[in-house]
C-alpha cells in the first residue's frame, strides 16, 4: 500500500503499481480514490514509453490560474487535481471519487472539472502551455461527474481524471427545477423561431405590398418587427454558438443582442410617443421628416450604448445556472450585473411606466367615444381586443418580470415565456388587421393615422 503526504500548492508524485487501487487523505480532510481500471488504462501507454506511472495530486488553495469570464465562486476556492500518465484517461466504468469537506455549507453545489479549450491534450501539453502563460485556458464543465452531498462534504463521481471542483450555486430569489427550466427552454426556442419567422415575414409585406399606402402608424409597428426580428434570431445564435464559438465571436454576439433587446424596447418607447401624438396632440402639429428622426433614436440610442459597453469590456460567454448538476445554459451576453441592472431593468422601468400611462390614455379615451355615440353590438369585444393589440405594441408583458416571486414566481415564468416569445407573431396578427382596415378604407387615413407628421 503506498501513503501519501500531501503538500498544499505542490505537486506530489507517486509510484504505483498498476495492481493497486489508491485512496488518500489531503491535509484538509479530503479524499480521493483512484480505481485499478485507471492505471490499467494507463498500462498501455506506459509499455510504449518504457516508463513507471506515477500520481500526481495537486491541491490549489486559489483559483487565480482557472480564470475564466464567467467569475465562478468555487468552494473554499480549492482545486483537486487527479492525473496519472501523461496522457489523458477518460470513459472509466469505475469512476474517480473526490470528497470536498466543508464546514455546515448549506447551499448546493455542482461537482465541475477544469475544461481545457484543447480537450484531448495531454498532460505533458497542458503543463507546457501553463509553463508559458501562468494560467490554464479553459472553463468549467460538469461532463461525465455527479454530485452527492452529505452533511460535511460534496463527492464527486467522475469518469475521467482532470482538475475538479466544487461550483457553488448562486442564492437568487428565482430556482427553477429541471424539468420546468427544459420546458420552458424548449417553448423559447420554439417561440423564438416563430417569432423571427413572422416578423421577417411582416418585413417582407410592407416592403412588397403595404409600403405605397401605409399610414406612419404601420411603418412604426415595421420597425418595431425588425428590432423583434433582430432579438430573436441573435438569441437563438447566441445560445447555440456559446460554447462553441471563440471569445471574440461570443463578444460580438453579447453586444448584438443587447443592442436588438434595447432596440426592442427604444422602439416600444416610440410606439408609446406615437400614440401620445395620435391621440393628445390630434391637430395642428408637424414634425419634418418624422420617421427618420424617428428611426434615429430607435436604432441610434441603443448603439451609443452597447459602444460604451463593448469599450468597458463587458460582454462574453455568461453561464444560466439552474437547480441541479445538468441544468446550466450558456449564452453570449452581459458580463457585468450593475451593467444588466441599468441598460436593462431600470431601462425598461422607465419605458414601461410611460407605455402603461399611454394605454391608460387610450382606455380613457375609448370609454368617452362609446359615451358620445351608439355602438353596435359587439363593440366591447372590440375595445378589449384593441386594448390587448396595444399593450402587446407596447410591449407591458415584459413587466412581468417585476412580478415573479414567490408562489406566483412559476406561473409567471411560463406566462412571460410564452407572450414574450410569441410577441412577433403577435404583432404580425395585428398588422394583417390594421392593413387590412386601412385598404378597406380606401386610403391610408385610416385608424391610428396622422397626415401631419
């Protein structure tokens, strides 16, 4: 039986027969068990190069040489890495066992490995790059372990040897369980295609059919399809190249959809100042080329702002961490929290309070012209569809996100999901119906026109 003396911060090399199993205690308390299979993995290579195995234990108290973008909070910030050979071992049937201790940790924990970005290096290729560099290039991935907790330490199960970890759940008030958060993935992805499909299609009419005799009303509900069209397809490209893509191509994906999601929201803005001059400032106005100044600020402000973002460095790969070991998902997006807060929260705040004051005014305005004159029957289904097609404009169900939490944090999830996701198709319903209403009028004065602007 062989003992080992662990050293903190070093490397300790030892010999052993590939007849042994190995099971050692480190100076903090944990454990870790190498099984035969691995070192009758690592027989072969050892008669090809005339050479003894040996197991190299290296404890890290710091995480500063496993920087990654994503700023992991690792558990007492300790790093077990288990090799033998210099080549690397994978797909074990008898899996490595590695016990973190800890002190009462109440929060849950992944069982992570150190993912090299050239997965199938070897050992000997690893050491030489960090030789270079100081730091070993990668990101953390919870492939091939599992997790157990017990009350004074996390065990992790892995099938293959690397650097491993404990990667700690951050404690937010939203903690979705594996099967809502794929349920919930699998209908924004689906609504997310829908979504981008509708608006293109919407694009594609105005420019074929609907821009000769549109009313300024329909070419800003246009634009507001073209920011839906842009968010939705960049979303989609951001989950998918993530953690495939270079660090370069997730910065630029990071600050494409920021830039769409703040278009989205600049041009509901818009669309809420458009129903204000619609319905307060009826006569007597003229705004010179209103559209473009219009366009200016819907495409222009959010530009000034990803700018200011992308000189500060604060996009790349960010990790959506959900209940469980499985259930994280990558995308290309904000670094930064203070960043998100700002640009997005409070951004949105503001918008939704004045979008939510002109549907207050359209209402109001509504009930006085049912008072001034008769309606026919059916005229109150009208109103309230009219009242739904303006805040789905106006974009209020994104406030909704305000209102998830406690026991209405799950209904409120699939509700945000699905009208948020599905808004372009939305719109491209409401669209068909005010083109529609404007050709059956003969000219493009129809409802929600203005010829002075």
């Amino acid at each position: 039986m062989v003992h080992f003396l662990a050293v903190e911060n070093k490397a300790v090399d030892l010999f052993i027969t590939p007849d042994y199993e190995f099971k050692e205690n480190g100076t903090e308390g944990h454990e870790v068990y190498v099984p035969v299979e691995v070192f009758h993995k690592a027989s072969e290579h050892m008669k090809q190069a005339k050479t003894s195995n040996w197991v190299v234990i290296t404890v890290f108290n710091d995480t500063l040489l496993f920087q990654n973008s994503e700023q992991d909070e690792i558990l007492e910030n300790t790093v077990i890495g288990v090799t033998v050979g210099s080549d690397p071992i994978l797909n074990l049937t008898d899996r490595v066992r590695v016990a973190f201790k800890h002190n009462n940790e109440t929060r849950n924990g992944s069982c992570v490995y150190w993912e090299e970005d050239d997965d199938d290096a070897s050992y000997e290729d690893v050491t030489t790059k960090y030789n270079a560099t100081m730091e070993f290039a990668g990101n953390w991935s919870e492939k091939g372990c599992e997790t157990n907790k017990t009350n004074n330490a996390f065990i992790c199960n892995c099938n293959h040897l690397s650097f491993f970890a404990i990667l700690m759940k951050a404690e937010t008030p939203h903690s979705l369980d594996e099967t809502n958060t794929q349920a919930l993935q699998y209908i924004t992805y689906i609504a997310s295609g829908s979504s981008a499909l509708f608006t293109a299609i919407t694009i594609a009419l105005y420019f074929l059919f609907w821009k000769r005799r549109a009313e300024k009303s329909l070419a800003v509900h246009v634009h507001l399809s073209g920011s839906l069209f842009l968010l939705h397809l960049l979303f989609l490209l951001s989950v998918a190249l993530a953690q495939g893509s270079s660090e370069g191509l997730c910065l630029a994906l990071g600050l494409l959809l920021h830039w769409a999601l703040l278009c989205c929201f600049t041009w509901m803005a818009i669309e809420g100042f458009h129903l204000y001059m619609l319905l307060v400032k009826v006569y007597n106005i003229y705004v010179h080329r209103y559209l473009l100044k219009l366009s200016f600020v819907g495409w222009g402000v959010p530009l000034v702002v990803v700018t200011a973002c992308a000189a500060a460095q604060k996009y790349g790969r960010y990790r959506i961490q959900g209940e469980g070991a499985l259930n994280s998902t990558y995308m290309c997006w904000i670094q930064d929290r203070t960043v998100n807060y700002v640009t997005i929260t409070a951004y949105f705040g503001m918008i939704f309070l004045f979008n939510a004051v002109m549907l207050g005014i359209a209402v109001v305005k509504m009930r006085r012209l049912r008072r001034s004159r008769m309606h026919r029957e059916g005229s109150w289904w009208k109103d309230c569809m009219t009242v739904l097609g303006l805040g789905c404009v106006l974009g209020l169900p994104w406030a909704l996100a305000f209102f998830a939490y406690g026991p209405l944090e799950l209904p409120v999830f699939y509700i945000f999901t699905i009208l948020n996701s599905f808004q372009g198709l939305f719109l491209f319903l409401c669209l068909l119906a005010l083109a529609r209403q404007s050709y059956k009028d003969g000219s493009s004065s129809g409802p929600g026109s203005s010829a002075h602007t």
